[in-house]
C-alpha cells in the first residue's frame, strides 16, 4: 500500500467511524471546559428558578410496571404534590399508582398521542401560570438525587430556556452477560460519545446550536414553553420539534450539564429496539422538513451533522457489500487524495477491517471510562448495530416525505426486575 493511499484509507475511515463533526465539536467542548472553569454557578447558591418553581410532567400509557421506580425518584428531590401524570390512554393501573404516590393525574381516553397528553397536563393544571418551569420526564426514567442542584442554576442565565437533561442507559442488576442488556451496552457507549462530543459543544453559550433536548428529563422555562407548539401536526415525536422551537423562534439558549442525570431504559429485544429508534429518526426528519431552513449558526451546524449523517451511513452500509465484491473481482473502491487533490484506489476489504478497529477502538476506551469490561463482549457486536442505525437513518429520511401521525405511542416491553442504576 503507498503513502498516498495509507493517507486516503486513514482518512476515510475516520470520517466514516468518527466525522469531522466529532471532531470540531470535540474541540469547542474542550475550549468551554477550559473557559468556564472556576466560573460555573456555585451549588446551594441563591436560584432564580428554585424547586418550588418547578413543575414535573410525566406522560405515560400504559406505564404500572416503569412507573413507580420513576415516581420514587422524583419524590426524593420534589414534592409529589408538583408531579402531574398525562396518562394518555392507560388501560392498566398507572393512574391509579400515580395517585398512590400523591401524585396528580390526568387521564386521558382515548389515546391521543405524547404530545398531546403533555400540552393537556401543561393547560388543565395551568402550569404555565403556577410555575417558573416545567420538567417533562419519560416514564421508564429515573432522576438522579442531584439533578435539580445541577440544572436550575444554569437558569440564573435569563437566556436559558430549556436545560436538556444528561441520559445515561441503566443496566439489570444481573450476573453475567445476556443478550437483553445488549442495546444498553450500546447505548451506554452511544450516549457517552455524543453526549461529551456534541451536546456539551453545542450547548456551550457561544455556540448554542443544540437540535435536542431530550424528552426523557429536560426542563423549560414557561415563558418560552408558551410559546412552543407541542402538539405540531404529523410528527411522530414532539422532543426534536420542541427544540428546533426554541432554536427557530429564538425563545433563549439550550443549556446542559452532564451532572444533571437521568437514567432511562433502553429496548430489550430488536423488535422494540428497531421501532423505536425508526420512531426517532423518522421524528427528526419530519422536524427538519416541518421548520425548513432558515440563516442561522443552528442550520449551519446542522446542515453539516446532516450530509456526514448521510455519507456515513451510505458508506457504511456499502462496505460489506464492495468487500465482499473485491474479493470476487477484485475491484478497489475510489477515494479523494488530499495531498495531490486526485482519485486513487482503496481496497474495501481493508477499509472494513480498519473500520471495524477504530468501532472497537471506542468501545474500549468508554469501558475504561464507564468502568464496564462487559463493553469488550458487548461490542463485538456494536457494527451490526450501526449498520441497523444506517438502515433506520436512511429509511426515515425516504418515509418522512409521506408519512404523517398523530403520535400515539405503544410502550415498549418492560421488565420489573430491574433495577440497579449503579456499575
């Protein structure tokens, strides 16, 4: 193999296993690391938005398994008199549990969809009018004890308008390996990497040009959260809109702290994990189509996450096939030579091993840093995945054109024998 084409191979592969966005937003994270260091709001200092200030919203269909583990961690940091429940649908008991708890809880016949049950609970109980804030939790999420101290005093900032909340996957308390716990693996390794490389940048106050929020634990303002259009027509999901809301009507900034936790759970089989990642990537297309674009630094952060998105997963997915083709006829795959500005020829076969090296390459270094080793037999597997999320990426890009919904939801299945939130 020549220079050149070591050259050529080294940079495809870590434009498709890492992206140039990584990497810019990797620096501008580190940049805000530095910048901000002794310069944080102090913890137990005086609060524009205190607890008291703040209403919790939980939407929830058919939950009574989820649900209790999700409202006892809530009511260790809040009161369970400021907790409204949307159930939107139930036919099981978690109305009644939400009520038990001391909780308030609005049930919604017939199922109307997520979004819906959230603006519903925000406007019977005048939430907007009674608090300074809202935080919207899944679920099947479990708050941390510190949240709050993490997040509400990034609100002394008046330009902050929604705090997202930072996700990390909860695993079984079990011994051994399973292949129930594989999508958490995954997702631990996932949220570790584009939480620290870009919401962390993105959110940063000279940047803000975050595009989610998460809905599992993110909060806002109520006089920005007036202003959103939660139950937007045709979209499957409400997060991504609500965001690019904030973002397209300039309401204030997307702030976020990786120390206000949340721990959500992940799907246990393909089926639930395929349709629900479908449901997000089909979500954040039709959110792109729905806003358009507009001049902005968000489109221009945006505009360039999406055509890396696009050739990754293009790339990705056809890498097994042209391996598999040059081993037949021995056809070589053309790249761009950025020394001589020139096409030359790269064998797939060993830009897939490279490939393969690198994903596992971080796979190693998020088990280090999450203290995990089960990562190393998890991972094994994690190309599969990303070439599942390729498939779903692209998919929803084609299905987003025509499909519409009016978001109603059905929970994945759940598992009552959970619940170590620890290592």
């Amino acid at each position: 193999m020549t220079e050149t084409v070591a050259v050529n191979l080294t940079m495809m592969l870590l434009s498709a296993s890492l992206g140039v966005n990584i990497a810019f937003w990797c620096m501008v994270g580190m940049i805000r690391f530095i910048s901000e260091i002794g310069s944080l709001p102090k913890i137990g200092g005086r609060l524009a938005i205190g607890i008291p200030d703040v209403a919790v919203v939980i939407p929830a269909h058919n939950e009574e398994i989820a649900l209790p583990k999700c409202i006892r961690a809530l009511t260790a940091v809040i009161p369970a008199r400021q907790i409204y429940l949307a159930s939107d649908g139930s036919r099981d008991r978690t109305v009644a549990i939400a009520r038990a708890y001391g909780c308030r809880a609005l049930d919604i016949q017939p199922n109307a969809g997520k979004a819906k049950a959230i603006d519903k609970a925000i406007r019977n109980y005048r939430l907007c009018d009674r608090y300074k804030a809202v935080l919207i939790q899944d679920s099947d999420s479990e708050i941390d004890q510190h949240y709050f101290e993490h997040a509400l005093p990034l609100f002394n900032d008046p330009k902050v308008a929604v705090v997202a909340g930072h996700v990390l996957s909860r695993w079984r308390d079990r011994r051994g390996l399973g292949m129930d716990m594989l999508y958490a693996a995954y997702r631990t390794r996932l949220y570790r990497i584009l939480q620290t490389a870009f919401q962390y940048g993105q959110s940063w106050k000279w940047a803000n040009v975050s595009y989610i929020a998460p809905g599992f634990a993110s909060i806002y303002r109520t006089s920005a959260l007036r202003q959103i259009d939660i139950t937007a027509p045709g979209l499957v999901i409400e997060d991504f809109n609500m965001t690019f809301e904030v973002q397209h009507k300039q309401l204030g900034r997307v702030a976020y702290s990786p120390k206000a936790r949340c721990w959500s759970e992940d799907p246990f089989s393909l089926s639930d994990y395929r349709k629900q990642v479908q449901r997000w990537y089909l979500g954040f297309w039709q959110t792109v189509w729905r806003h358009g674009f507009w001049p902005s630094r968000f489109w221009l952060s945006l505009g360039g996450l999406l055509a890396e998105l696009l050739v990754i997963s293009i790339l990705a997915l056809s890498l097994p096939f042209a391996a598999i083709l040059y081993l037949m006829t021995g056809l070589e795959m053309p790249a761009i030579s950025l020394s001589e500005l020139a096409m030359r020829p790269v064998s797939p076969l060993d830009l897939l091993v490279l490939f393969l090296a690198v994903d596992y390459t971080l796979t190693i270094v998020v088990a280090i840093i999450e203290c995990r080793p089960s990562l190393l037999v998890y991972g094994v597997a994690f190309p599969m995945i990303r070439l599942l999320d390729a498939a779903l990426f692209l998919r929803a890009l084609f299905k987003s054109f025509s499909a519409k919904s009016d978001g109603r939801w059905i929970s994945p299945e759940r598992h009552a024998a959970i619940v170590s939130i620890g290592r």
